[in-house]
C-alpha cells in the first residue's frame, strides 16, 4: 500500500462520487425489508411467549437482524446519505434512531467526529473505542490502567457495554453540546418512555421486557462488534496530528470485514468500512460496487470472521512498531523499562 498524499482526497472525492448519489427506490425498499421483518418478528416473538420462550428466543435471533439493518439505515441518515432531500434524511432517522434507542443528533455530531479524527493520536476520544498508547499506559497511574484494563475486557466491552452505551450513555446530554442536540435527546427520552411504558402496560411488563431485552441486547452485541473490529486489528493506523493523513486513516485504519453474504446482508455492508470511511456520503447499498471499482480498495486490511477474533487479545496501541499489541507485548515493554 503507497503513501497517500494529502491531496488523494480530491481525487477519491471525484472517484466516489458516482457512488454517491442515493436511489429513492432502493432506499425505500430497503426501509421496508428492514423495519417490515423487525416488527413482524417482534409481534411473533410476544406471541411465541404463549408457547414456549425458546420459541421467543428463536424469534429474537433474526428480529435482532434486521434492528441492525434498521440501525445501518438510522446511520445512513446521520450521514445524509440514504436520501436526496436533508429532511427526509431527518425524519427517516429520528425514526429509526427510536428503534435503536438513538438520539439522531447526538450520534449524527459524535459520529461525525469520529470520521473526522480517526486515526488521530491526539483527538483520540470523540465516538471512538477509548485507546491508550503503550507509552501512556506504561506511564499511568495503578487506579487508571484497572479503569483501562476493565473497559477493554471482552466481558464488559461486548456483554455489558452495549447495554450501557444504548440504555444510559445516550440518556443524557454532553455538557458542551449544542442546544439542538440537547433538546433532541430529552424529546428522543420522552419519546421512548412513552412507547416503553404503553408496551408495558398493553402487553404486560414481564412479556414486554421478555421480548425486548433479547432482542435488543443480540443487536446491540452485533453493534457493538462491528463498530470495535473495524478499528481494532493489528496493523491499524494512528498517528500524530502532523503525520495524519485522511485518506490513510480510510483505507489503513479501517478494516475491510469480509463476511459471509447472510451475514454481509444483515450488516447492510458496513464491513466495507474502508470505503465508508473514505466517503461516508455513499449510501450503503452502493458500498460493494464502490469497492469493486478500483483496485486500491481491494488492497487494504482485510479481516475473516476467524481472523477477526484475534482482534480481542488487542490492548494498547504500540507506536514504535506501529501495531496493536496484547497482553505479552504490556508486559515485556514494562519488564524491559524497569
């Protein structure tokens, strides 16, 4: 892969922008067969509870499914991208942004700032995964490298975090945000509270909770997978603000996560994550074919499902070798500088 030059983004910007345009018709269709099967199969699983709960369980598996496609449609929005028109854009996510708990401005600001750091050393911590250097982690104190070390473990990033980002973190409004974005949230909550609460006096809270909860959490657990293996692998890219380079940040920063077409499917092609990160104004129904259309975008890091695995021994990142490392690599820098 060559050195990318500060100047490659107008040409990329000019190579995508084919890619760019939305079809109404395919995202309407889109928004059907995503939201469509999601309700169905959530009505289903509220009436297999009269059957049997692994029942509901099985429903939960596919109903999860497709609230990732309808999560992927939500962020489409966010980028302006699933529609022509700004406002249609809007509503369309803020609707679907209450499916997946989301407020559309609070993720549409912090999300745009990860797109536009990414990869940068020194505005690491803007709608990223939290990421300390071997240097920093070596040089900090007891209490934070446990606060560190806590918040990378797989059990709480992958079984507990989901929860935490989608039922809390997004409850409240930063202290520095716009306006805009604050009342956004706060209408977002009362919203929810609403829907939650005559769900669970129409259908009863136990029933209520029983059919949500799997579901939610199956695709918040998806959700956030995704978003940690598509920049944590180990021949990543960080740098500091005056080697940082955008269009690098794209395509050696960001994971091509080549999965099964099911799979592929259900994640409305974000692992070409590469190309999104490159221009997050194509839509993502025309990510695939934006991939296909040069062969420089065919030679980035490249992740299996099997490969993407090795991806939860990553601690901290190793600006020397420039690679992620794990637990053996902590402890023999810290053993050598002692």
């Amino acid at each position: 892969m060559h050195k990318h030059k500060k100047s490659d983004i107008r040409e990329w910007k000019k190579k995508l922008a084919a890619f760019e345009r939305p079809h109404i018709s395919t995202s309407v269709r889109q928004l059907i067969n995503s939201v469509g099967p999601f309700i169905i199969l959530w009505v289903l699983a509220y009436l297999s509870l009269q059957i049997s709960f692994w029942l509901t369980l099985l429903c939960a598996i596919p109903a999860a499914g497709f609230l990732v496609r309808t999560f992927i449609i939500f962020h489409d929005c966010t980028h302006y991208s699933f529609f022509k028109s700004v406002k249609a854009n809007k509503i369309v996510g803020t609707i679907t942004g209450m499916f997946t708990f989301c407020s559309y401005e609070k993720w549409k600001n912090s999300h745009a700032k990860h797109h536009a750091f990414n990869g940068n050393l020194e505005k690491r911590g803007s709608g990223d995964v939290w990421t300390m250097t071997l240097q920093e982690y070596a040089n900090a104190s007891w209490l934070k490298r446990l606060w560190y070390r806590t918040y990378r473990n797989p059990i709480v990033m992958f079984l507990i975090g989901p929860l935490y980002i989608f039922l809390i973190a997004y409850r409240f409004n930063n202290k520095n945000a716009p306006n805009k974005e604050k009342r956004h949230v706060w209408i977002t909550n009362m919203i929810l509270v609403s829907v939650i609460l005559l769900l669970g006096y129409t259908l009863g809270w136990k029933a209520f909770i029983l059919v949500q909860l799997p579901i939610f959490y199956i695709a918040t657990f998806i959700g956030v997978w995704l978003f940690y293996v598509q920049h944590q692998f180990e021949d990543g890219y960080f740098e500091n603000s005056d080697n940082w380079n955008f269009v690098e940040a794209a395509l050696k920063g960001s994971s091509f996560y080549k999965l099964p077409k099911i799979l592929q499917w259900f994640s409305g092609n974000i692992g070409f994550h590469h190309v999104h990160h490159l221009n997050s104004r194509v839509p993502n129904y025309h990510l695939e074919k934006a991939h296909k259309s040069d062969p420089r975008l065919q030679d980035v890091p490249t992740l299996t499902l099997l490969m993407s695995l090795k991806s939860l021994t990553f601690k901290l990142w190793d600006t020397q070798s420039k690679k992620f490392i794990g637990n053996r690599g902590i402890r023999n820098y810290i053993r050598e500088n002692n």
